[in-house]
C-alpha cells in the first residue's frame, strides 16, 4: 500500500523515468518467472524438511514482489491516471491483499486436495503466465521509449 501512496514520489525524488523502472521491473518478473517455470521444488523439501509446500507459493514475502509494486506505481501514474482510477487500483490492491490472506489461512487444506504434485503444475503455470506479462511489460517499455521524448 505504501507504493501507491508514495511510489512515484519516490521515483521522482531518485530521478527513475516510470519507463526505466517498468523496463526494470519487467525484467525481474522474467527472471521470477523463470525461476518458477524451472525450479526444483522436490530438492529443496528433500534439503529442508521443515519446509511446507502449501505455504511457499502462496507465502506473504510473494505478495510484495517487485512486480507488485510495479503494478501499483504504473497504475496510480498522477500523469496518465484520474484519482478515481488511482482509488479503484488501491481497493483493487486491498482485495487482493484479502485474498491472498483467506489463501494462506486455507493452504492446509488447498494443498491436500490439489497434492504437491499439482501445486507444483500451478506454480509452473502460473511462472509461465508471469514471464509473459513481464515481455509485455518490458515490450510496452520499449515503445514508449522509442515513441516518446524523455529528455
């Protein structure tokens, strides 16, 4: 919530263009993505036994990605978006937080109906569906920094 608030003043405050940071940020979601596509969940429970598969794809830490606050910093641009659109991206923001929160107080339970197995076929999915936002982000990037003037 606290990039929605003051995100872009922060950026500003840096001297970061919006456009550098999705560049940035699109960048990153690739790489997390790949990691979720290729990573090997059965050596790392097989290395930490304490570890509890139901938590981990859907563990707070994820929530505040840097495709997160990607996402809300773009989406409450002062420059190309009305307040309204900025109060909806944050109530936006809110529900998912609720979401995400009634996910993990039931991952127990997701878990024993989907098995390792298939949360680890949604993670893949859903690394898959990740990387390919992150080309749109950093495609989008590119336009606008071939379309506009920035200096």
């Amino acid at each position: 919530m606290g990039s929605i608030l003051i995100g872009q003043l922060i950026l500003n405050a840096m001297g970061i263009r919006l456009v550098s940071f999705q560049l940035g940020g699109g960048i990153i979601l690739f790489l997390f993505g790949l990691q979720m596509i290729f990573g090997n969940d059965s050596n790392k429970a097989k290395q930490d036994p304490d570890h509890d598969i139901a938590v981990f794809p859907l563990a707070i830490p994820a929530t505040a990605t840097p495709g997160a606050i990607l996402a809300v910093i773009l989406l409450t641009d002062n420059h190309i978006h009305p307040i309204t659109t900025q109060i909806g991206t944050a109530l936006v923001t809110i529900g998912v937080l609720g979401i995400t929160l009634i996910l993990l107080l039931l991952s127990g339970k997701i878990i024993k109906l989907i098995g390792t197995g298939g949360a680890s076929i949604l993670t893949r999915v859903m690394g898959m569906i990740l990387a390919a936002f992150s080309v749109e982000l950093i495609m989008t990037a590119l336009e606008i920094k071939q379309w506009v003037k920035l200096d």
